[in-house]
C-alpha cells in the first residue's frame, strides 16, 4: 500500500479525547490532526516522538492531517486503523496471503446477518468472509489485541462462528504494524472475555492469520506472517 500524498513530519505533543493528536511539524507550525485509533495506544504513544501524518483531501474536514505512524524505539509503528483494511483487500486480491491466496472476486464491506465484515472473497468453490484488526499492542516479543476492551470485537467473532456453521469459511486476520515483535496473543489481562471469545472462535473452525506489516513513510508493506499463541 503506497501513500497516495507526500507525508508530513512532525513531532507527537499529545493525544486527547481519543481522536485528537496535537503535533509540532519541522516548520514549526503546530496542527491538530485526526486519530483513527480509537484504543489506548499502548506501547505506541510517546509524547516527543517522531510522527508522520497524511493531509486531508476533503477540504470541509475540521482536521488538515490524519496521524498515520509513529516512531517507537527506532522504527515505525502504524497507527491509522483504516489502513489494514486497505492492506488486507489489496492483498488478497493480490493472492498474496498463504491460505487467503486463491479467490477470483473480492470485495469491501460485505454483510452477513447484522454484521458488516471488512473482506468478502470467493472462487468457483467457496465463500469466505475475513475481519480484518489493527494491531499494534507489544509485550515483550508479543503482539496482543485489543489494547482496550472491545465488546463489538467479540460481536464478529460470534458472527464468523455463523458464518462458518452455514457452510462458509471464516477467517480473522490480524494485521500487526511494528516489526519489534514475534508472536500474537490476546491480550488475556485486557479483555479476557474476547480472549475466552477467540478460542471458541478457533475451537468452532474460525481460522487465525496473522500478518506482520513494514511501516514506511512511503507506504506500508505486509512481509510475513507471524506464529499465533491463543492458549
């Protein structure tokens, strides 16, 4: 996924009422820019840190720059929840996931039942409905979701368990935007309920991918996928 705009950089003053990140640019000017990421951001929000953000292109939005990465530790962390989906719809359709790699139609924001998933994909043999996350959560070698308790995630779980009784594949597919980590989990001390959620999910033959994703500032690249610990 290459950004379509020339980023800009700047320096990370603070995040406030989830959506909000005021930021100081090189020139000195300081702006405040719109936060997708509506979670805590924890493990990837430092106040001093090196930002990049993207200049809106509706000019009736309140807010001129959307915060797209931050600089943690020496290397980029994507922060703009949007751009998973981007990433996952362009992959698949790419036939570049291992196991997501054979569907002849894709499609964005598809429905089943009283949910809206982000990817449905098909071929002459099979349906398949994907829910695409943001991860950016570290512990340790770990990449864990959610970073906050999320009840409309354990919602999609439940509904792929659905899906997948109905005769159709169903599939999770984490997308973790740092490269500083090895493993996915879900965050137990977080939200045990959508832990406990995942499992059943796993259990029931909802299947697990996880994707791990270079962060540039030039574009955002998935480059390998990464061993899952749901125990």
């Amino acid at each position: 996924m290459k950004f379509q705009e020339e980023l800009v950089h700047g320096t990370l003053v603070k995040r406030y009422k989830r959506f909000l990140a005021d930021v100081e640019l090189d020139n000195g000017e300081t702006v405040t820019a719109h936060c997708t990421n509506s979670g805590t951001m924890k493990s990837c929000l430092e106040n001093g840190a090196e930002v990049f953000l993207s200049p809106a292109t509706d000019p009736k939005r309140k807010t001129r720059f959307t915060w797209e990465m931050i600089k943690i530790n020496g290397d980029w962390v994507g922060i703009n929840t949007g751009n998973p989906n981007k990433l996952a719809f362009e992959a698949i359709s790419e036939q570049t996931i291992p196991g997501l790699d054979n569907y002849s139609t894709v499609r964005r924001e598809v429905k089943f039942e009283d949910s809206r998933f982000d990817v449905f994909a098909e071929n002459d043999e099979e349906k398949c409905f994907v829910e695409v996350k943001n991860v950016t959560l570290k512990e340790g070698k770990y990449a864990l979701f959610p970073d906050a308790v999320t009840t409309r995630g354990q919602k999609h779980l439940k509904t792929l368990m659905d899906v997948k009784k109905q005769g159709m594949r169903a599939a999770m597919l984490y997308i973790v935007q740092r490269t500083d980590v090895e493993i996915f989990a879900p965050a137990k001390e977080i939200d045990p309920n959508y832990a406990a959620a995942l499992k059943e999910a796993v259990a029931n033959g909802v299947e697990v991918f996880v994707m791990q994703a270079k962060v540039t500032p030039q574009n955002i690249e998935l480059i390998k996928r990464l061993p899952v610990e749901i125990e």
